[in-house]
C-alpha cells in the first residue's frame, strides 16, 4: 500500500514538474497550449496550476489575441520568485553576484580581501554575503543557496581545496570557508562554473571547451551537455599543459607552463599592472607592448589549437582577457587558422558571452537549475 501512495505522489511531483517546465521553455502560454502538449487532462492541469500559483511560482501577464471566443490568459512564472547568490572567490577579492531562475542578473559588488584559508576569511565571506543581500533587498527566505566558484582542484567530494596555485593555498578544508553562510552552498572550480554558464547560454551546443584566462589560466570540458571532470577531478586544466620544455616558472611551481605564458599579468607596460591599461596602450600603438602582444599571441594561439586538436568541439574564450580583446579576435582567429591541422578557419572559436562573473553566474546556476528540475 505504501509504495502505491508513493508512486501516487511521484506521479503527481513529475506531472507538477512538467507543468512548471513547460512554463518556463515556453514563457507565455495558454491552459489550453498545456492541454494540449502535455498530453494530460484538463482537471490534472488546472490542479497543477493552481499549486503553482499558490506557491506563489506562477502569474497572469495579459491575455492572448482572439479569432473568436474569449481571450485565452497567458500564464508566466515569475522569474524572481526564488533567487541564487553566486560568489567568485579570487586571490585578492570577491565578486557577489544575485541571478533569478531565468539568469537575469543583479548588479555585482565587488569586495577586496586577500585570500587566506582562515576562520575570518570565512566570517568575512558569510558577512560580505549577508551585506549584499540586505542591499539589494532580496528576501532570505526565497534564496536557493549560495554558489561559491574557487580557482583550484577540488577533491571528488568537494570537501576539501587540494590545490589553488593563483590562490597560494593546498589541502584547505572548505568547511572552513563555508561554515558561517548561513544558507546552503555549493561550491564548483571557477572554470567548470564559467563552462556551465557558456553551456546554459548556448542552447545549440551540447560540447564544448572553455578557456578562462585571468590572472590564473583555467578551463572544463563539457560533453553531451556534461561536466567531465577526469578521474581525478583535475580534467581540462589547460592553463598547465607544457608548452615550452624547462619555460618560464608557472604558479603551480613547474617550468613551461601555458599559464606562465598567457596568464594576463604577462600583459603589462612599465608599472601599471592592470590589463587595462595594456591594452589602452597597445591600442595608442606603443611598441614595447606591440612586442608583448605579440609573443603573447602565439602562445594564446598554441593553447587554443592545442585544445581544439585534442577535443575536437567549439573552444570558448573566457576569463578576464575576454573583456578586451574583441577588436582582435578575428586576428586571432586568422592566426589560429594559419597553423591548424585539419580546420581551415577557426569559427569553433567563441568569445565567452559573460564579460564578467560568469563563474559566479555559472556556479549559481546549478541552484536554479535543480529547482526547475524538481519543483
Ligand atoms: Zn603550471
């Protein structure tokens, strides 16, 4: 008798679910559209409906045009009825970041600190996160969790930070960064969010690679719409495949390093270290940055040919460099072509469709994402 009850109430979450998805992929629809697609009965998705609108998920935007008859009502789902704060955890601040369940964004806010695997960095991670959801106003009890991106190998359980090399930090428990967020967390490399962003913007594509070049060089890769993550979940680390025997020193403390060569603290003219202002200057035509450029390029290039001669699928330029290179990319691109195998232009290359925070946004989604799934 009790596995009947069960499955009844199985039956009735999946058919709820179907209602409430629908919904979603669709944006405005009738009843009579639900009826219809669904394959259910009339009765079954009123009840649904009324569910979902008494769990306050659902909402009435206008009326359909009518050839005759009454005008059907469009139903929509309110898209702020629960929202997800995502945080980007980086070497020296933090990026906050609130999304909706359709991804829409809240501005983000920035928060300098220096990273350290310490109990106050982790009171200062549950303040800075409780300070951004009183100024923007967002109701505790409608947050889904908290979706905290780190750039550095976690372990399979994502209990522990086995290696941050950007971060200077090893075999840090995570429980010792999360323990005061008072909602549920999820924590992800920033890499893997950043790819599950691209992947959630880019309904055509079910494989891809990212590569995130920041201070750090990262990257994932993603097949039949899924994470692989490797046997050691360390999978996709491009930024330390060797691309010069016994080369510069990278940040993980090994020689020839892809990082040491397209990390964007390689793109720097006299003092100013930030990327900025390199690329200010390389646009005023400076020559010593003209230089740089252009041994940085070949590098860039070589990772991203690499990638592609190994995966064989769309590469997705992400990270920080991704924000000003757009008046080069079909220089790249043509580069890229120049010394490629088998293709004969480079449009599997994309830049990233997130200027910034798309690890946030990328790690935060995972919460929105299994509520639609499951509601
Ligand atoms: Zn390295």
């Amino acid at each position: 008798m009790k596995k009947t009850t069960s499955t009844t109430t199985d039956l009735k979450l999946i058919n709820r679910n179907k209602v409430y998805r629908y919904i979603y992929e669709n944006d405005k629809v009738s009843k009579q559209d639900l009826v219809r697609d669904l394959g259910l009965s009339l009765p079954t998705i009123s009840q649904n409906l009324t569910e979902l609108f008494e769990l306050g998920l659902l909402r009435y935007a206008g009326k359909f045009e009518s050839s005759g008859g009454r005008k059907a009502k469009k139903i929509s789902i309110i898209p702020d009825a629960r929202m997800v704060i995502g945080v980007e955890i980086k070497m020296d601040h933090i990026n906050i970041v609130a999304i909706d369940l359709r991804a829409d964004t809240q501005p983000s806010r920035r928060m300098d600190n220096d990273f350290e695997a310490s109990d106050s960095y982790g009171k200062f991670l549950a303040e800075a996160i409780e300070q951004y959801i009183r100024e923007k106003a967002i109701n505790p009890a409608i947050i889904l969790g908290v979706g905290i991106s780190i750039p550095g190998v976690l372990s399979e359980d994502k209990k522990n930070l086995i290696n941050a090399p950007t971060l200077k930090a090893r075999q840090v428990p995570i429980e010792a960064l999360t323990k005061y967020i008072t909602h549920k967390t999820f924590i992800e490399n920033d890499a893997n969010a950043g790819g599950f962003a691209e992947l959630h913007s880019r309904k055509d594509l079910t494989a891809l690679a990212f590569l995130s070049v920041s201070e750090g060089v990262g990257g994932s890769f993603i097949f039949n719409g899924v994470l692989y993550n490797g046997m050691n979940n360390r999978g996709a680390e491009f930024g330390h495949m060797t691309v010069v025997n016994g080369g510069k020193q990278c940040a993980c403390g090994k020689f020839g390093c892809l990082e040491a060569y397209i990390s964007t603290s390689m793109l720097m003219c006299g003092k100013d270290r930030r990327v900025e202002t390199f690329f200010e200057r390389l646009k005023a035509g400076e020559a010593s940055c003209k230089t740089i450029w252009e041994e940085y390029l070949t590098f860039l290039c070589m990772g991203i040919n690499n990638i592609r001669t190994i995966v064989d699928c769309d590469v997705i330029l992400g990270g920080t460099l991704a924000r000003y290179i757009g008046e080069y990319f079909e220089d790249i691109k043509k580069r890229l072509a120049g010394i490629a195998v088998f293709d004969y232009n480079a449009d599997y290359l994309k830049l990233s469709n997130y200027t910034s925070n798309a690890s946030a946004i990328g790690t935060a989604l995972r919460f929105a994402d299994e509520f639609i799934r499951t509601v």
